[in-house]
C-alpha cells in the first residue's frame, strides 16, 4: 500500500503529487542527462541523491523529426518516467503493473510535456490506472539519429542500439522500485505500439532485458523493421551525406541543429521509399549483443505470456491525405501487387495489401513458431470521424482510443468511443491481472479477441 506521495527509491527520495484520483510522480530521471560526452553512449546509472527530489512536473521529450506524430518540448535531456498510482493502492498492496513503450517509427513520440501552455502530459495515465486497477509507467527513450542511427559501424566511441538500452534501464528502475509505489515487481506487463511494439519483440529476446518484465502485450508491431550491420552501416553514411558531416568529422554531430536532423530525416526517409525499403530509417541493429538476431526468429525461446493485435485496416494511415489519383504512384513506390475485388475501390485494397505487407503477415510468422500462451486480437472499432471521412480504421487509432486523446484524424469525446476505451482498457486489465481464462490461446483455433 501507498499512504504518501513521497517515496524513498534506491536513488533517493522523490515527491510527487496526491490528488483524488490517487498519485502521480511525473518527470522521474532514470538515467544520467544524455549531454555532452554522453550524447551517443548508452545510458549511464544514475548516482543517488541527497534530500527529495520533486517528482511534480513532466519533462522534456526527446530529439525528433516533424509530421504528424511529433510532439513539442524536445531536448537531448530526456531520459525520465513517469508513475500513475490509482487510489486503491491506498487499501491494496502488490498491484499489477503496465509499463508503456510508445510508438512513431523511432523518430518521434514521447511521454513528457506535450504543450508548455496547458500542461498536457503525452499519455497521461491516471485515468487509465484507476480504469485497470494497474499502476501506468510510461517513459522516454532516445530517437533518431541518438538512438539507432549505428554510428558505430563508423567510430566505436559511438555506442549502437542507444534507444533499446534506454528503455532496458528504465524497466531497471521499474522491476528494483516498483514495489515503493505499491506494485509488483513479479507482474509486469510491458505493452506498446508499432515501433514501441516492435521494441518490445526485442526486449522479448534480449538477455539484458528479458528477466524486467514477466508479460507483454504488443499493438501493431513492425515486427521486420531491423537492421543488420552492413544494412544500418550503409543507411548511416546516407544519413551523414544528407547533415553535411563526413565520417573523418562526427565529433560534428554533437553540435547538430534540430532543423537539420528533421530535414535529414525526410531525406532519408523518401530516399529508402525510393528503394522500396518500408523499414524504418531508425530500426534497431542486430548487434550480436543487446539485440543477437532477428526477434520473430529468435521467439522460439521465449514463452511469455503474449497478447498481440492489430488494427483491421493499418494502411490507410500512409494513404489518407493522398488524392486518389496519386495512389499507384504510391502502390509502385512501396512495391505492392494486389488484386481488387469486385465493388472494391482502388484505396481500400491498396491500404489492406499494406496492412498485410506491414503488420499482419510478418506477425503471423513469429505467431505460427511462438511457443508461450499467446492471445490475438484485432481492433475493428470504426469511429465516427474514421466514418466521417470514409475509412474503416488506420494505423495508430486505437493508440488514440486506448488513452482518451485526440488526434489529428480522430476525436475521443464521443459517448460509443468512450466505451470503446473502457473495453480495451478492461481487456488489457484483464491480462495484467492473470484474468485471462476466458479467453483461448490462438495457436489452439486461430480464434480472435475482436474489439469493435
């Protein structure tokens, strides 16, 4: 149980914030500010504090490109969580505990400090926590270039994979201070969406993170999106050529502009669409150590128990604000070949051979060889603004849904979507308190959880 807002962990105390809906211990640093000689490191242990450390404010974001997806507040300094404690963990002791790993291509995102004038906290999870009964951690990690472009193919003073080992020594600080808040540290459910889903398939097969966290459940992963070195090396040096820094001058890098790394990003991105890779820029690299081989060929050691989904029609995401007459530009452009049904439009089969391409068919690969208790569930709630604008769903939506927040394409204020968020939020309670016997494991009947 939890009858303070001020909580000792192993590094110090901090103080956070007590309300009705129970506690919130916002901007938690977990690691040594990535600056200066730090900036391409991996993350360093933090040294313990004397006095208490305030824990009342959120904190900066990460580094990361433009679009839609990005959100403000960005800094080098960012390596800090977040910890929603819902009020029955003043009368209930040894919550299960949710760690959320958020998603954006490994190039934008973020849990802190959405918008400075009101206050927004990118994933505000106390709602969610009391919802679930579950304590909600959410944190950062490293994007970009600072956490995946493999600059140590070119320099070994560069560290590789900077963003995986961010999110390793955050579930650190979960597993050895979790329990000061009320939780458990043996129920820990790390849950996560599209590039954040795909860290978790790497967190599933790597030795330095798989004994954090004791389930998982994975939104819509790019689960192909990995590199191996020469294929990262080569991405990198494309990178340098587009930010004007040659491999003799990456100490260059440590002075790089905002602006620069958003254009670079582009440049990078169109220029694998050129070639026809739909990998992220950013993906993690096979190292042989923090990441020893490709994750869905590696699950045949893990057996966790994994509940995994997606959402019925990702690839409308990508098309959605293009006019119908570009569309086969953009089907060549990806490499997509596909027949369209009678009464089908061109749009819809396009986005449905790209959800395939994507999400569903690298899924059920790793699904058809995973040897855990394993649930799948596919998300088919078609909001009134997906209606509005004449789609079924898109990639990310249910993101939107699950956490209360609009985005630019959906609304959650609607009286039906409301429902929609209380369902999924008891489906994935349900999991995180091992309420799960209601449901089948999908390799027995390739039976479905569906969520509309």
């Amino acid at each position: 149980m939890i009858n303070t807002n001020i909580v000792e962990t192993n590094l110090g105390k901090i103080q956070g914030i007590e309300e009705e809906r129970g506690y919130r211990f916002l901007g938690i640093p977990f690691a040594k500010a990535p600056v200066g000689k730090l900036t391409f490191k991996h993350p360093q242990p933090l040294d313990p504090w004397d006095g208490i450390l305030k824990a009342d404010t959120p904190k900066m974001n990460p580094i990361q490109r433009g679009g839609t997806f990005s959100i403000g507040n960005n800094s080098l300094d960012c390596l800090y969580l977040n910890v929603y404690v819902p009020k029955i963990a003043k009368e209930k002791d040894n919550l299960p505990v949710m760690v959320w790993v958020f998603g954006g291509s490994y190039a934008t995102g973020g849990t802190g400090l959405e918008n400075s004038k009101t206050m927004q906290i990118a994933y505000d999870s106390s709602d969610f926590a009391n919802d679930t009964g579950c304590i909600i951690v959410t944190f950062n990690y490293r994007l970009n270039l600072y956490g995946y472009l493999n600059l140590n193919s070119l320099d070994q003073r560069f560290d590789v994979n900077n963003g995986i080992m961010d999110q390793v020594l955050a579930l650190t600080f979960v597993k050895e201070n979790i329990d000061r808040f009320g939780g458990d540290s043996n129920n820990i459910t790390i849950f996560g969406q599209s590039a954040g889903g795909s860290s978790i398939l790497a967190l599933m097969v790597s030795k330095k993170a798989n004994e954090l966290f004791n389930k998982a459940i994975v939104m819509s992963p790019v689960s192909d999106h990995f590199y191996y070195p020469k294929e990262s090396k080569k991405i990198t040096k494309k990178y340098l050529n587009y930010l004007h820094i040659k491999k003799n001058n990456l100490d260059d890098l440590y002075n790089v502009k905002e602006e620069d790394i958003k254009k670079a990003n582009k440049k990078i991105q169109d220029y694998l669409y050129r070639k026809r890779e739909l990998r992220c820029p950013f993906s993690p690299t096979i190292d042989g150590d923090i990441l020893e081989g490709e994750p869905k060929k590696m699950m045949i050691n893990v057996e966790k128990p994994l509940l995994i989904g997606n959402v019925v029609n990702e690839g409308n995401l990508f098309l959605l604000d293009l006019p119908n007459f570009f569309l086969p530009f953009m089907v060549k452009l990806f490499g997509l070949k596909f027949k369209k049904k009678d009464g089908e439009s061109y749009r819809h089969a396009a986005s449905i051979e790209l959800t395939n391409t994507l999400y569903l068919r690298p899924m059920m690969e790793f699904l058809n060889v995973y040897p855990g208790k394993v649930y799948k569930y596919e998300y088919r709630y078609e909001s009134p603004d997906c209606k509005k604008i004449g789609v079924e769903t898109f990639h990310a939506c249910d993101v939107s849904v699950l956490f209360g927040y609009d985005m630019k394409y959906q609304k959650t204020s609607y009286d039906e979507t409301k429902k929609i968020t209380l369902k999924m939020r008891k489906l994935f309670s349900k999991f995180a308190h091992d309420d799960f016997d209601e449901f089948e494991d999908y390799k027995l009947n390739q039976k479905e959880i569906i969520i509309k």
